[in-house]
C-alpha cells in the first residue's frame, strides 16, 4: 500500500518535471528539470527491483547527459557575450 503510494508520487513527480523542462525559458533551468525527471525515473526503476535500470538511467541520463548538456550551454552562453 505504502509503495504504491510512493509510486504513483514518483510519476506525478516524473509528469511534472518532464512538463516544466518542455516549458521553461531559461535552458539552465530546464535542464535542472530534466536531471531531476531522471533521478525520479531511477528512483521508479530501483522501487520496481530494476536496480541495473536505475543505475544505468542515473549514470547516464542524471550524469553524463546532464553534464554535456551544462557544458555546451555554458560554453554557448560565453561565446555569445564575446560575440557582443
């Protein structure tokens, strides 16, 4: 009963995310969005006894991607203030 709960929080929150990092206009905000949609997508992974799912969505997705995601934005962000 308890874990059901927690599920169906997981999704809401999941839904949430994933609508705020389509609709935000500041790209570093949508992307803090999108690494906290993953983290809840691994949580619902490591809750359904999934854990090489949850890492590897946690890994990847809240890490690498989130990361080259900053990077390119930062470096993007700079080049344009030069630029002016």
């Amino acid at each position: 009963m308890v874990a059901d709960l927690i599920q169906l929080f997981l999704i809401v929150l999941t839904l949430a995310f994933a609508i705020l990092s389509i609709e935000v206009k500041d790209l570093f905000h949508a992307i803090i969005f999108f690494a906290l949609m993953c983290i809840s997508i691994g949580s619902m992974f490591w809750m359904l006894n999934a854990p090489y799912l949850a890492v590897f969505q946690l890994s990847i997705y809240a890490g690498a991607v989130v990361a080259l995601f900053l990077v390119t934005i930062t470096l993007t962000v700079r080049r344009e203030r030069e630029a002016k």
